[in-house]
C-alpha cells in the first residue's frame, strides 16, 4: 500500500471527528486447527472524510480480509477499529449487524475457475 503521512495515534486516543475510518495495529490472524496464518500484522489506516482510497496488493497480502474487517463482517484478533469515531473492533455479532445496515456498503469480485470452463468473474454489492 502507497503510504500517506498519518496523524499520530496510540492506544486509547480517539480519532479525530473528520476521521471515517482508523485501524490501529489491526491484525487478523486465522487458526487452521493448529497452524496459524497471520493475514494482517498491525495495520494502521487513517481514511478522512470525502477521500478515496484503493488498497493494492498481491494475492493473499490481505486484502480481503481488511476489507472484511472495514465492512463490519469480521472481527479482528488485535487492534482496534474506529468508524466514524466509534470504536467498532470490540463490539459484538449483533451490534456489527447494526452497525452494517446503516453504515456500510461493499463491492466484492469472486473469480472462479472450473476445469474445462473458462474462469468467470462475479461482483457483488450491498
Ligand atoms: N477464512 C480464512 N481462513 C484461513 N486463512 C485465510 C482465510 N481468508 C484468508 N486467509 C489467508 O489469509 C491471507 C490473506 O488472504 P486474503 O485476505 O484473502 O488476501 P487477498 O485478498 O489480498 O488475496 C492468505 O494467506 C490467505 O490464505
Ligand atoms: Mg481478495
């Protein structure tokens, strides 16, 4: 990811109020019964209110998983998570739930190949 200058920030500072979306050490680590993926080391995001932004990367850098975490649909292991200056990281199932339906919306593209079929691309949005 291209790095911009970021306003700095420690554990238990709140973002400031044109802060949308703010990661802090975010880290997503995945248990496969035993054998640990660690899929986001300590992420820290800053994204102002009116910016936009693409995250790039190689397949299997994180990408989705950020984009999982950013869209309420997955809760990291460590750090924190700020949307809209509420501290999101530590909420529960229903309340991300709540936090989705008013706040959030995403556009994801699945690619699928078959054997013998040419490989097919969906996008989603909601
Ligand atoms: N649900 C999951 N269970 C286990 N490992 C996963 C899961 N999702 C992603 N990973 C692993 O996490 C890493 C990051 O994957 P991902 O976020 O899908 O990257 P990208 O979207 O950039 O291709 C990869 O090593 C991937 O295999
Ligand atoms: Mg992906």
């Amino acid at each position: 990811m291209t790095s911009v200058e970021l306003t700095p920030f420690r554990t238990g500072d709140t973002p400031l109020p044109d802060v949308v979306i703010l990661t802090h050490k975010l880290t997503r680590d995945y248990d496969m019964g035993g054998e640990v993926v660690h899929a986001l080391r300590g992420v820290n995001i800053q994204i102002k209110r009116n910016e936009f932004v693409a995250v790039m990367g190689p397949s299997g850098s994180g990408k989705s998983t950020l984009m999982n975490l950013i869209g309420c649909l997955d809760t990291p292991t460590a750090g924190e998570y700020w949307l809209n200056s509420q501290k999101v990281s530590d909420l529960s199932d229903d309340e991300l739930a709540r936090i989705r339906t008013k706040r959030s919306g995403s556009c994801s593209r699945r690619s699928t190949c078959s054997p013998g079929r040419a490989p097919s691309t969906t996008w989603s949005c909601r």
